[in-house]
C-alpha cells in the first residue's frame, strides 16, 4: 500500500490507480478490499473524480454496514437520529480534544473513508448525505475511534449547526476543529480540518483579511504533509474573501492564477475550475480591456464532473462584477443562476454575499417597481443577512450599503445621503477598498437626483479609491460618465474670479442662507435652537460629524453633537472638553479659543501646522473646519467641523455660508440664553414658593398625626382593660378563644399607634444606640398594611446578634419607612414586586441595604436625589424630603449612605453605620 501512497503523493494518479486495482482484487479478506477502497477513493478525490470516489465510498463502508443512501430524505432522517445521539452526550467537544488516537485499523480504515467522502459530498452539492456522513465520523470518534482524520468532519458539524440557526454549538465544532489543527500540524488530517474551517465557518466571525491568512496557512500545511489536493481547495477561500474585500483586486488574480498553476502541475481538476471560476467570473469582467470569457464548453465539463462549486461560484462572481458595473440586467439572470448551483454553495462566504447582491440588485432593476412589491421580495432575504451579520465583521459593510440602497429605492434621499455616509464610514473601518469606492458613487448619484450638494467631491473620492484597489474598469467607466472628475481627487482648487468679474460676494445660495437665518431668529428655547444650528450647519457645510462648544465660566463645554445620520444630541449636562474623551483635536480648539481665528484645513493630515500633532494623525482628520462663535466682541463658542472622509470638503462657498450662519447662531444663542435664564429663574420662584407650602403642609400633618394617635390612644387603652376583664371571667371556651385574639389585635393596634408616636417624634441632635434587627422589625410592623395591599413581598436577611449601632431607634425607623416607601412606590408597575433588607458587617461598620426590583433610577438623576426638594414622583406624591432627610440622619451619627441603580433593574440604597 505504501507504493500506492507514493505515487499519489507524486501526482501520478493513474499509476496509483492501478495499483490500487490489482490490490483490490486479490485482496484476501473484507477488511483488506474495505482498505484498498479507502486507497482508491483518496486516488479518485485527487483526479476530481467525484461521482466515482462516492460510489468507491459507499462501497467500502458497506463493509461496516454503514453506506450512505442516496435518497437525500433518508439521509436526512438517519442524520436527525445521530445528532440527537450526539447531544445527549453533553460536553463533546472537551471529550474529543482530549481523546487519544485509535491503534484499531478497522476503525481507521472506516475513517479513512470518512475523511476523503465529507469534502467530496460538499464539492457535490449533497448535502443531506453530506450532513449524515459527519454526523457518522463525529459518534464513531465518540465510541473510541479517533485520529486526525476526522477533523474535516467537525467543520461540517458546526456548518450543519449553523444552517440551524444554532450558531453557539456551530462554533464549539468550528473551535474544536481549529485547536486539533494546532494540535496535529502538517497532517493530512490537519490539511483537511483547516480547508473545512475556510470554507465552511470562519466567514461567520472573522474578518476577510484573516480568512485570507489561514488559507495561506492550509496550503502551506498541505504542501508540507504531501495533501496537494487539499492544499489545492484551500485556494478557493482564498481568492472569494480577496474579492470580498475588495482591498486590490490584482491579489485576486495573483492568487488565482496561482492556483492554476499549482492545480495543473499536480492534475487537481477541481482545483483548477475554482480558479478558472474566479479568472472568468470576476478578474476579466474588471478589467478595462475586458473581453466576454466563452465558458460554454467548460461549464459543460463542470456539470458532466458535477463540480456545482466551480459553477455556482463562476455565475456568484460573475453577478456581483455585473452589479458593480451598472449592468443590472445582466447581473440579474447570473444571480438567478446560480440557484441551480446553491446547494454547492452550502453556506460559504458566495452564498452569503448571493444574499446581498440578490437584495441591491433587486432594488436597481427591473426599475419601476413599488415599494409594498420590493419589500415582499428582499424581506426574507434581508432577515437572513441581518442574523449573519450579527454574528461578525463580514458582512457588516455590505448591510450598511443595502439599507441606504433602500432609502434610495423609497426616494428618501435625505436618508440615503445619510445611510451612504454611514456605509462609507463602516467599509473605510473594515478596508473594503473597492466597496468604499462603489459606495462614494452611490453617494455622489443621490446628491444629484435629490439635489443635495456637491456631488463632484464623492466622485473624485471614488474615483481614487477606484484606483487604489485597482478596479480598473470602474475606473474607467467612472471617467466617462464624469469627465470632469480630478483623477486624484486632490484638494480641488478654489474657483477663480473672472476677469472684470463683481468679486463683492461669493457664489452663495442666498435664498437656502435667508431661509436659515430665519429659522434660527425664531427659535427661543436654547435645546431646539442647538440642534437647528447642527442640523443647518451640517447640511450646508457638508460636514461628517459637527460639535458645537460653549464657553461656561473660562471653560469649554460640549453642548451638542450631530453625525451624519444620526439624531443631534444635545447635552443637558454640559460635557467639559478636558474631562471627556471626544473625537476633538484639543490643539485645534486650543488655537481658535486663543487666537480667535478660524481654522480650515483641506487634508489634516497631510498639510498645515497641525498634520503632526498626535490627535491629528489618531482620529485620521482630514477636511475639518473650526469657527470661533462671537458676540459683541465676546467670544461664547467654537463650532467644530470635520469630515474623515474626503479631503476638500468645505470650499470657499460652503465656508462662506457657515460663516455667515455662525454670525446668525451667536446672536440667536445669547438671546436664547437670557430667555433661559429668565424662565429657570421664574421656575425656581415657583419651586420655593411650592415648597414653603409643602412644608406648612408637613407641619400641620405632623400635629395632626400626633394628636389622632393619642386621641386613639386613651379610648384604646379603656377597651383593652374592657376585653381582658371579659376574657379573664369568660368560662366558654369559645367565647375566651374569641376575646383572646381580639385582645391580640387590640396589642397590634396600640403597638402600630406607638410607632406612629415613634415616628413623628424629633429631637434636635440625634444620640442613643439601637439595634437593627429591632427597628426593622417595629417599622415593617408600621407598613405591613401598605406593603399587604401592594402584595410586596418582603425578605429580610438579618442575624440577631449583630452590634448595636451609634443611631437612636426613633432616627432609624424614620430612616427606614422613608426607604421601605420609596422601594413601594417604585413597585406598582412590578409583576413580582420584592424588597430585600440585608444588614451585615462591611470594614468594621454595619451596612444596611435596602434593594428593590422596580423601575430603578435614571443615571442622570442619580447625582440629585440627595438634594432637598428634589423628587422624580408625581405632584401631591412626594416632598422631595425623604432622602434629603435621611442623609442627613445617616451623617450627623457618623455613616454614609450611597445609591446604586441601573434603570429598569431595580434599586439599592446602601446605609453604614459605625458599631457600638
């Protein structure tokens, strides 16, 4: 048999064969036929001979009684049966790791057939039969039969997984077939794992870029163990995720031409159709001199072969290519090819990115279309990609340019102008070269039709991306549709004044400039006048992302934010500029601050005296533009403008009109101001007005509270003796066992009366000690009613021989009910209302907690509930005392008191106290 290897390993595959066949027929017992076969399947993989290395497959696991049948729903029954077998097993991804290789050669032998079978189904597109073949090495591995030939088979185990949507399992198998190729280096059973991993999983979490490295990795694994023809597939990846991301499309070629070279040197069949697929499909269609590719004769190759994976990836390629170029009738009909093809396909990157082309290529052609029509269409499409693109990087860019592709099929072309920018945005970040490009066009098409600004800067970004990744034809097709187009999109030179020419006033659009100025005169409420003069800034500057700084008492603030897309954000807490980590160049800021003078730079980084600063080169500024905000002499603001994009965005004109506009904000701003001063001014003489009244309120409520609980108190204490003379003369026993638990409720009632006089009794310096345990138990006494009615429960976690504390009982208890009250008016919207009182001892204190599982409390109020007066309850539902009150009892006996809060999960008010 080792003569047999030798040869294949040579690449002399038909001398291997029949050797192979002589082995075959005078082999002596089944296990010797059952080996031979596994030889001559391996023999036939390699020629690409895959209908016949299945048969020879199936052949030889008949011998183990294992076969698999030809019926896909059979296949797919028997599959279901062995998978549910599988789980039941529970951690069998550490069981496998660790397992120890099997010396038994039938076991080897049955696994060797595994090993070249699993890559043939997926090259055949059989997926039922493929699914059940991993599921039969993954148990067999299980019950003892292990060795790094089955690697391939745990790849195929997540790929199946994942198709279910159970994408954690998918990725322990993907994992585990990834530690076993480090585990094994330089194996065939490694080969094959790392050519499983490329293929089939690592598109759901990785980057391109990486996909691109472990493909390296797998060829070179297989070049060093003698696995050519793993080696060989291991190309296939290789070149789609180059196309993926776009990044230099002559990579894609180099690569492709170098698995031609290397498939035909060694008689890898296969091999060499996946990169004529790629050569046909995608190289030759972006080229500038590009001529059809005939691909008749070679497709009926592939079908005779039934390499559906060269096919389905030729008519993938082919479509995006088309769509890229504007053909979209063309890229129409290759998209719906490759259908036919989809099950050779079974969820790889083609398949993936299928998706996405199918979508945006629906949305160009037929044109015409409704939107309720579309929408059916690419909504179950559109699901698909948005779990996908969950899962990892990939797909990320290419779901930002589908949803600006459909703002612009609903004509929102705001939106899209929008959604395009946060797509190029997105594709920069992930070096999607050739997809940034397409994007900038897009961009620069929408600005036109909706006549939203200058559409020559995106074409000239786009042409430069164009040639940056080499995308020749784009390039060229870009050129003469726009001639006029800056082949390097430099910074565009400023327009020049004619000779004779009035150069009084720049070429503003003085109706959108008059329009603005009156839309910011009118507005007096500072919130809503901040965000129109974001919003008018940033449509007419063309800027990417806009702060607006104020200067508050010698420092700046950041009082709002705008990005292109994205909701203006107004800061009701004035963010400091040196406490907060922004996307701001603070030496840019410092400059104008100081100098008073505005800042414009066409390319940050590459010109100006601010290129070398370090914040420079780390936010990647390019265009940026910073305007010092004047009143009367006094400087108020900076307006702060960037746009990381492109270079030469704010031109003379749109420099123009935002200087302008920034002379109407300032006066706008300070007018708004005072009016804001005024009414916070007015607020809060009502709010003290409302306060004095409140506490008159609280006043006459303490008296009165106090005279009813001792006007209750005297008659009480008259039918208490009443009732025990009665129960102490009584001799029916039902009688006695009457009065006896009246007298019990009357005890309850003069208790819940005690701790009313408890609770409203003050003295001017709190003293005395206390024990916890006793005070949480008079105040829950006092409450039991209010927290029965609001059926709380109540748990309490304390010990009874804690320490007293240096806090008098009366001072707790009010501590307490004002925080037992808050926990139940932060319960009513509750399904399972709770509060927990914990007390234990924490750095030689005694903390006392009181948690609740209601609303909880907004972070930015969290900082105010301390303050007198302050209270997030309705009007006539709190004072606004309650935790004032308390800090102040908690303090003055030596503790601090603390919240603790995430809104929507609940509250917990945490008290220490210092031992006795």
């Amino acid at each position: 048999m080792d003569n047999e290897k030798l040869q294949l390993m040579c690449g002399r595959y038909e001398k291997s064969e029949v050797l192979l066949n002589h082995l075959i027929e005078h082999a002596v017992s089944d296990l010797d036929k059952a080996e031979a076969l596994a030889e001559q399947t391996t023999s036939l993989s390699s020629f690409g001979n895959f209908n016949k290395a299945i048969a020879t497959a199936n052949r030889g696991l008949a011998y183990f009684d294992k076969s698999i049948p030809e019926q896909p729903e059979t296949a797919r029954q028997r599959m279901l049966a062995l998978m549910a077998e599988i789980e039941q097993q529970g951690d069998v991804w550490t069981t496998i790791l660790h397992m120890p290789f099997t010396q038994d050669r039938k076991s080897k032998i049955e696994l060797a057939f595994y090993s070249e079978l699993i890559p043939d189904l997926y090259m055949s597109g059989l997926v039922p039969q493929l699914y059940l073949s991993a599921a039969q090495s993954t148990v067999h591995c299980l019950q003892g039969g292990m060795d790094e030939s089955v690697i391939y088979s745990f790849s195929i185990m997540g790929l199946n997984l994942g198709e279910q949507g159970k994408f954690e399992q998918a990725f322990l198998y993907q994992d585990l077939a990834h530690d076993l190729c480090a585990k094994h280096p330089n194996t065939f059973g490694a080969t094959r794992g790392m050519n499983g991993i490329v293929w089939c999983n690592m598109h759901s979490r990785s980057h391109p870029a990486e996909i691109v490295d472990y493909c390296h990795k797998a060829i070179q694994c297989g070049k060093n163990c003698g696995d050519l023809y793993n080696a060989g597939l291991s190309y296939g990846p290789l070149m789609w995720n180059l196309q993926v991301q776009g990044k230099n499309l002559h990579l894609v070629e180099e690569a492709a031409e170098e698995c031609l070279h290397f498939s035909r040197k060694n008689q890898l069949s296969f091999s060499v159709g996946l990169a004529e697929a790629v050569l046909a499909g995608w190289v030759a269609p972006m080229k500038a001199d590009y001529q059809p590719v005939n691909m008749a004769e070679t497709l009926a190759r592939w079908e005779a072969d039934n390499y559906v994976s060269a096919s389905g990836s030729y008519f993938a390629l082919l479509g995006f290519a088309q769509h890229y170029l504007g053909d979209y009738a063309a890229a129409a009909v290759s998209l719906q090819t490759v259908e036919r093809y989809l099950h050779g396909l079974t969820d790889n990157v083609l398949k993936r990115l299928w998706y996405v082309f199918r979508i945006v290529n629906r949305l160009r052609w037929p044109e015409g279309a409704d939107w309720p029509t579309l929408e059916a269409e690419i909504a179950p499409l559109l699901t698909e990609l948005e779990t996908w693109a969950r899962l990892g990087p990939l797909l990320k860019p290419f779901l930002a340019f589908i949803h600006a592709e459909i703002a612009r099929a609903q004509n929102q072309m705001r939106d899209a102008r929008n959604l395009y920018l946060d797509a190029i945005a997105i594709a920069q970040a992930q070096n999607y070269d050739l997809l940034t490009g397409h994007l900038y066009e897009a961009l620069a098409e929408v600005l036109t039709d909706g006549k939203l600004g200058d559409a020559e800067l995106y074409y000239g970004a786009a042409r430069r991306m164009y040639r940056g990744c080499r995308a020749d034809r784009k390039s060229a097709l870009l050129q003469q549709r726009h001639p006029d187009t800056a082949p390097d999109n430099t910074v565009r030179a400023e327009k020049t004044v004619a000779p004779g020419a009035s150069a009084t006033l720049p070429n503003l659009d003085f109706n959108y400039l008059i329009k603005s100025a009156l839309a910011l005169s009118a507005e007096v409420d500072l919130n809503r006048l901040m965000q129109k003069i974001m919003s008018v800034v940033l449509e007419s500057s063309g800027a990417q992302h806009g702060y607006l700084l104020i200067k508050e008492a010698d420092e700046l603030v950041i009082a709002t934010e705008s990005h292109a897309g994205k909701r203006h954000i107004v800061n009701r807490r004035h963010l400091n500029l040196n406490q907060t980590r922004s996307n701001i160049s603070r030496a840019i800021v410092n400059y104008v601050l100081r100098t008073r003078k505005k800042v414009l730079l066409h390319d940050a980084m590459a010109e100006g005296e601010f290129q070398n600063t370090p914040e420079v080169q780390a936010l990647k500024l390019r265009s940026l533009l910073c305007l010092p905000i004047i009143k009367q002499n006094e400087l108020i603001g900076l307006l702060y403008l960037e746009n990381r994009l492109s270079a030469g965005v704010f031109t003379a004109e749109k420099t123009d009109m935002t200087e302008l506009l920034t002379a109407q904000a300032a006066i706008s701003l300070e007018n708004a101001r005072l009016l804001e001063q005024t009414r916070l001014a007015y607020t809060k003489l009502q709010e003290n007005q409302e306060h004095m009244l409140q506490m008159e309120k609280l006043s006459a409520l303490g008296t009165l509270v106090g005279g009813v609980a001792h006007e209750i108190n005297n008659p009480l204490m008259g039918v208490m003796n009443f009732v025990e003379f009665a129960a102490d003369r009584s001799t029916d026993a039902k009688s006695k066992e009457v009065l006896d638990q009246a007298l019990q409720q009357i005890h309850r009632i003069k208790k819940i009366v005690s701790n009313m006089l408890l609770f409203i009794h003050t003295r001017s310096v709190p003293s005395g000690n206390c024990r916890i345990t006793e005070v949480i138990r008079q105040s829950l006494l006092l409450l039991e009613g209010e927290l029965s009615k609001g059926g709380i429960a109540v748990e309490v976690d304390a010990a009874d021989d804690l320490p007293a504390i240096r806090c008098s009982a009366d001072s707790l208890q009010q501590i307490l009910v004002n925080l037992i009250i808050n926990a139940r008016d932060a319960l009513t919207d509750s399904s399972q209302p709770q509060i927990k009182i914990i007390v234990r001892p924490v750095e030689e204190m005694l903390e006392l907690s009181v948690t609740d599982n209601g609303s909880g409390i907004p972070q930015d109020v969290q900082s105010k509930i301390f303050d007198p007066f302050f209270t997030t309850k309705p009007p006539g539902k709190g004072t606004g005392l309650g935790l004032s009150v308390i800090r102040r009892l908690v303090q003055d006996v030596g503790g601090n008191v603390q919240v603790e809060s995430i809104y929507g999960h609940g509250c917990c008010m945490r008290l220490r106290f210092l031992p006795v």
